[in-house]
C-alpha cells in the first residue's frame, strides 16, 4: 500500500470530470419541488422542508397535501387484480402511496383503497420470484438466502461473488448504523437482486444512461446489473473491481432503504447519499470476495482523487470543492469521489457531530427534503451542514486535504507501468517544485500542458519538465519523492 501522492500546495479546487476508469453509481436526476412541508410539529431541527413530487420517482399522481400516518395498512389490489393488505407509505392529496407484499411501492385512490386492521403480510421469496419470473429472459435462474433473492443468468461466479459481498455487508452495514443511534428494524421484505449476463439484456430490461451498470430503485426496491463490461480493454482484476465496487455501492442503498435509516421515497442531500453508499462500498479481491468493512480506504475513489487534483490550477482557492460538492443537485464521476472523501474525513474526524447529523437526515420522510433545487444546487444543504460543522470552509478543506495525505492507498493500477514528472522554476519572482505520477503518458502530457498554461507567458520558458517512464507505481512513487527531498535540501 502507498500514501496518496497530493499536491503539497494549499490551493485547489474543483472542476468536474468523468474519470473513464470507473463505473458510475446511478445518476439522479434533480427533484421537482413542491411546497414546503412542515415539521416543526415534530420537533425537528429542521423546521421547514421542501417536498419532492411523486412524479421524479416515476409515480404519476396530481400534486397535493402530504400527509403521513404511522403503521396504517389498507385494502387495495396488487399488479394481478388480487385484493391484498398493503401498508400505508404516504398520502398526496386525493391518492395513497402504498407498499404490496412484494415490496412495491404503488399509488391507489384514497377513496379504493380504505384502512384496514388486517396485518401486512410480505410476500414469500418463491412467490415475488415466481412473478418476476414472468419478465425475465427463460434462462434465468433462481438462488435465496436468509435475506436476499437472486434472479440471474449470469455465471455462477459472477452470482456468487455478489451474494459474498451482500451478505458479508448487511450485518456490518446494520451495526453501522445502530452505533449512531439510529432505530432499524429487519427488512420487511426480501431484498431482490436482478442480474443480467449481458449489457444489452440489462438496458433492454429498462433504459438508463449510457454510463449506468447498476443501480437500486427505490420504487421497486430491486438492484439490477449486468456482469458483462464495454471495458473489454480493461486489465481482468481492474474489471473484476470495478464491478465489485459497484455491487457494494447498490447494496448500501438497498440495505440502508430497507432498515430504515433512509425511508424510500425520501430525498437526501445529494453529496450524503452517495457519499455514505461510497463509504460502505470498499470491497476486497482474493480467493474470497468480501466487503472490507465501512470506513475502510476506497481505492477507486481515492484513485479517482488522485487524478483529479493533479491537475488543478496553481492559484485556486481553498474551500470551494466542499463547497461545490455540499451544493451539488448532481454528482459527476469525480464528484462522487469527492463526497466519498468528505464523508470518510467527518466520520472519523468529527464522528459524534457526523453520526448526529446522519441521524437527523435520516428523520427525513418520504418525498421529504431539506430545500429546493436552484440552478442545479441546493443551498439549503449548505445551509445545513454549516449548522453543524461551522463555516470555514477553507479552513475544513485544509483538514480534508491533510487526512487524505494519511490514508493508505493501493491503487488499482499499482502494477502498470507509471510515469513520474517532475516541474520546477526558480526566478527572483517564482519558485515552483512539483513531481507528479500519472498512471498514463497521455494524463502527464496533460499535466504538463495545463501548469504551462498558467503560467506567465514571459516564464514558461523557464519551466523545466522531466518525464521519466517507470514499470509500476511504487518506483514511480519513489522516484517522485526522491526528486522532491533532493531539492529541498
């Protein structure tokens, strides 16, 4: 393992990038608000909040007031015309949105669908698969454990490897949140997963972006994948950890929708949602594929970190990726990394705050949200992180930056050939010494571009670069360091 190899000067910031190494998590689309929503009744620290419209999760009903009742069941009917006992999740206006047995969320009349003290009664793993059966190409196959249902034509391997990973996370993921005090309960309905052997039997099954390999529905409470990768090219084991990653990623969202830290239907702040889903995600190959354990090193992000501040401008300013990434109504590739890092930085560096704060979001209900979406950022998510963790972002940035300088790091490409460039000018009017690693020729050729062009015209002529083309990272790494302590001697 390797420390993370970051620029040593305070200034950076953010400009936002898809790294083309990674898979990205799913990307929302921003929120259409309603009307504020109020909570003080409750005794919230968040007295006012906006709602979001049914119609952004894909339920069509008219907007109208949102009421919410506690343990209510009612009488309706399920996909089939069957009548069933289905529980009450939240009522806009005229119509209810409801759970069936099977875990789907669903909106019915108010009027069709009347309380009732009947119990709810989930659906059985053999009976929700016998109808998602009916959807899926024949040759899919079917697997149960305690807690998860697997469709799938995928290899075995593939199936087994993310039964592994789901399995060895749920425990972990529960004890996580109970360490913040915050009330779970067992899933109330078998966790589905939906795995395709190929991509185009996955985006046939339902249109996502071009860039989605796996995402979580809320509405239908199902993760989906596929097993195979457009990234042919890529090394095998960078494949394999990948795909890895992204399963755990789907699988925080699954599990923490379905114990009741985030209420389906609910909206988080953005940066918070993935951010947690990112640190809960860590995955380990080998002999035996197992999720790592929360708060461990995630390398893909770390990685992704790695190449995204190499190349950010001498002369930017501190405290505005915080920022930005707090603000955020999407997530680019990197912004993700960047929400990952923040979360890991508060979770171990300010975790009473941290775990007070994820549990107070976790208060919110469904269609509930701390503020509307402006221009594509949400200011009251800034709002409500200053709250607790103070203003000074500039000085917080700092902090993250430090932290980051102290995790280990292996990088998923530690094994390729590396290349390390070292820039320095030394006048009367500017001194700059930096030694960078690249993980391609083509991003150091880009580095280099990118520091001449912010530099003065009448100095870059005194720019001197070295490009020096080492087996793997670790001697790249040395060569970099080496470089640096020489010249500050």
């Amino acid at each position: 393992m390797y420390r993370l190899h970051l620029p040593t000067g305070p200034h950076w910031r953010p400009f936002l990038v898809v790294a083309t190494l990674l898979s990205l998590p799913t990307p929302l689309v921003l929120p259409i608000l309603l009307a504020p929503s109020a909570s003080a009744q409750e005794g919230r620290s968040t007295s006012t909040l906006s709602l979001v419209a049914p119609q952004h999760f894909g339920i069509s009903i008219p907007a109208g007031p949102t009421r919410y009742q506690v343990e209510q069941n009612v009488i309706t009917h399920d996909e089939e015309g069957n009548s069933v006992v289905a529980k009450l999740h939240v009522e806009v206006g005229d119509h209810r949105i409801v759970m069936l047995p099977d875990g789907q969320l669903v909106a019915r009349l108010s009027s069709a669908s009347p309380a009732t003290e009947r119990p709810f009664q989930a659906l059985s793993k053999e009976a929700i698969a016998s109808n998602l059966l009916r959807s899926l190409p024949a040759d899919f196959q079917l697997k149960q454990t305690r807690r998860y249902l697997y469709l799938y034509n995928t290899s075995e391997s593939f199936q087994l490897a993310t039964s592994r990973i789901l399995e060895t996370m749920f425990p972990g993921v529960v004890h996580y949140a109970q360490a913040q005090k915050i009330v779970t309960h067992p899933p109330l309905i078998p966790m589905v997963v939906i795995m395709f052997r190929t991509e185009k039997e996955f985006r046939e099954f339902q249109r996502v972006p071009d860039q989605v390999v796996a995402y979580y529905q809320p509405v239908s409470n199902h993760i989906t994948m596929h097993e195979g990768s457009k990234q042919n090219n890529a090394p095998t084991k960078l494949a394999i950890q990948q795909s890895l990653s992204t399963i755990a990623h789907e699988g925080a969202h699954q599990i923490l929708h379905n114990i009741g830290v985030q209420k389906r239907l609910s909206w988080w702040p953005m940066w918070l949602s993935e951010g947690l889903a990112e640190y809960l995600a860590p995955t380990s190959t080998g002999k035996r594929f197992r999720w790592k354990g929360a708060g461990q090193v995630n390398d893909f992000r770390m990685f992704e970190l790695e190449q995204y501040l190499q190349m950010q401008p001498l002369n930017a300013g501190p405290g505005e990726l915080i920022q930005n990434t707090l603000l955020a109504g999407r997530l680019t590739s990197t912004g993700y990394a960047s929400a990952w890092a923040l979360t890991h930085f508060l979770a171990k560096n300010r975790r009473q705050t941290f775990n007070d704060f994820v549990h107070e979001v976790s208060k919110l209900r469904p269609l509930e949200t701390l503020g509307p979406v402006k221009s594509g950022r949400v200011p009251a998510n800034l709002d409500f992180f200053e709250t607790h963790f103070g203003r000074d972002l500039a000085k917080f940035e700092t902090l993250l930056l430090t932290h980051l300088r102290k995790l280990p790091y292996t990088s998923p490409l530690a094994n390729s050939p590396h290349w390390t460039v070292t820039f320095e000018i030394s006048s009367r009017a500017l001194r700059i010494r930096r030694a960078e690693v690249f993980h391609s020729q083509k991003l150091a050729q880009l580095w280099v571009k990118t520091m001449l062009e912010q530099l003065p015209a009448k100095r870059r002529a005194e720019a001197k670069f070295v490009t020096h083309k080492l087996a793997n990272r670790p001697l790249a790494v040395q060569l970099a360091t080496h470089w640096l302590q020489t010249r500050q001697k």
